[in-house]
C-alpha cells in the first residue's frame, strides 16, 4: 500500500523543512546590552519570590549581575519552616547556587552568604559586606544598583564599612508598608536598626517598593501550574520550591511574586510605572513612618506595570530554539 508519498517527495519535504529551519535561525535578532550593573540581595531560604526575581535578573540581557549576597530569615519564621537557626544565610547562598547551576550560570557571579544575625551593634562585618563595598567603589562605566527583597543587614553593614559606597550606586529596596502611615511590614521590621543605618544616616538614592506596590505582582496558582511548571528544568525547579512551602503557608488562588519589580524597575523599564519622589522619614520603634528628614528624599513607586514584568519573566524562562 502507498503512503501517498515517494522518495522524491520525502527528499523534498525534508529539504523544505531544513529551508525553514535555516530561515527561522536568520531571523533578524534586537541586539540589547547590559545597561546596569545589579548586586542581588535577598533572603533566599525564604519565600520562593526571591528565586524567581533571581532567575528573571540571571536570564537578562538588559543588565549585568555582579554580586549576589544573601541574608538570614527572622528566627520564628525559620522555625515555623523547620530550618535550623543561625544557617539561613548560608541555606540561602545554597538555594541561589542550585538555581545558577541549573540555568547553567555557575561561573556568573561571585554568591555570598551575609550575616547570619541582624543589626549591625556589635556585629563584625560579613564577607557579603566587604563584597558589597568592593563592588561598589571598583570603576566601571554602567551604573550600579543595589537591588534587596529583603531586610537590609548587609547593606548597613557595608555602609558601617565605607559611607562612601553611599555615592556610587542607588538602592532599589521591596520594603516598608504603604505610606503615609506605614506599619510592620517583614523587611522593614525584621531589622530595624539597619534600615535606619541606610535611610536616615547614609545618602544613598532609594527606589523605594512598598507592600501596597509589590503586592500587584501576582501570577494565579492555575497559571503557574498550567504554564510555569512544564516550561523547562529551571521553571520546574521554581515551581517546586512552592509545592514544598512548610504547612504554615496557606495558598490561596494566586502567588503574589513580591521580589519580581527589582528586575522590573532596574533591567526591563522604570518608565510604565508610576512614581513620584517624596521626603523620607524616621523610622519609628514600631515600623511606621515619623517625621520627615531634613534633606532625604525618596522615590516611591505606587503602581507597577505587572503585565511588562511577568510577560518579560514567562519569555525569558522559555527554552531557546536552536
């Protein structure tokens, strides 16, 4: 029985689809070059959102990462997740090293564990501090951001080291409640005293992403399971660091990715978000917002275009053809 096609057509359908092939490879490709230099900073033992804004930042071509540092999570939340006190710094550097292998990235960048313990009264510098303060005053053309999606020990601690840090790069921080109340909010709460080091005593530029902003990034548990899961070894991963989350965790409908508008703000764009600068504030002893500080002033996002980032986010996870 004939199959409908012949030698000759076989040849030919194969010599078409190698044309096609060939043609889909030279297609015309936007050439992009790193426009920054971005240190990572987060508490990766934590929620899973950091992994994810560290695979966005990892996959782009917009900016270049030179330094990831991590810190510790507050110590009732490691137990509530069944770590062992005084290592959560250290599982997260872990955590970011896995990833980096599996995007086949281990040679990227310098991953550093911070201090295992806040506040910065009587605590030596870590080794993230001493990195965190060599990277900044090294001379280099791109600009320098210091991007944190978590409390900002290691930040105060390199600010104690070298106050001159404060000039040369700007602080991209997802913390603090919404303004002009403010209140606890974790990454501001679990170490307040060096969230004061670096926004009442240090000069440093601050994008400031408040609860009420970073909480519109959110991606639907259906999505993430139906599209994020399968899409390739690295978003596998990802996916799995949430369907291990200890008992405590409670999903509901959606996952807020919280760390997410860092990649946004520092390598996709700032210019679809609103803005606007307003006057920094003391920091009171229970988180919220005081008096204003003669001479400081902040940039504080308050609506975050959630479409450009995680359409950017789903597209760069996608394995690359050829």
């Amino acid at each position: 029985m004939r199959t409908g096609i012949d030698r000759r057509g076989f040849i030919a359908a194969g010599a078409s689809l190698m044309i096609g092939t060939a043609a889909r490879s030279a297609l015309p490709v936007i050439r992009q070059a790193p426009k920054a230099r971005i240190i990572i900073d987060n508490d990766f033992a934590g929620d899973p959102d950091g992994l994810i804004a560290l695979a966005h930042q990892l996959a782009t071509k917009a900016a270049r990462p030179v330094l990831v540092t991590t810190s510790a999570l507050d110590a009732k939340l490691a137990a509530l997740g069944g770590q062992p006190a005084g290592a959560t710094a250290a599982a997260g550097k872990q955590a970011a090293l896995d990833l980096m292998k599996i995007m086949g990235l281990t040679n990227l960048c310098p991953v550093i564990a911070g201090s295992e313990r806040f506040g910065i009264a009587g605590a030596q510098a870590s080794a993230a501090a001493r990195a965190i303060v060599a990277e900044a005053m090294r001379d280099d053309p791109l600009p320098l951001f210091f991007t944190c999606g978590g409390p900002l020990t290691n930040l105060a601690q390199a600010l104690q080291l070298e106050p001159a840090i404060a000039d040369r790069m700007t602080l991209v921080w997802i913390g603090g409640a919404d303004y002009p109340q403010g209140g606890t909010e974790y990454n501001l709460s679990t170490d307040l005293e060096a969230a004061r080091v670096v926004i009442e005593r240090s000069r440093m530029p601050i994008w400031q992403i408040p609860a009420g902003a970073y909480r519109q990034l959110q991606m639907s548990v259906a999505e993430m399971t139906a599209t994020l899961r399968p899409m390739s070894a690295t978003t596998s991963w990802l996916y799995g660091r949430y369907a291990d989350l200890p008992p405590f965790v409670q999903l509901g409908g959606a996952i807020t990715l919280g760390d997410s508008p860092m990649v946004l703000l520092t390598s996709v764009s700032a210019e679809s978000s609103a803005s606007s600068v307003i006057a920094g504030r003391r920091l009171l002893d229970d988180s919220r917002y005081g008096a204003e500080i003669p001479g400081r002033s902040i940039r504080l996002f308050t609506q975050l275009d959630a479409r450009l980032a995680l359409a950017d986010f789903l597209a760069l996870m996608r394995p690359r053809a050829g």
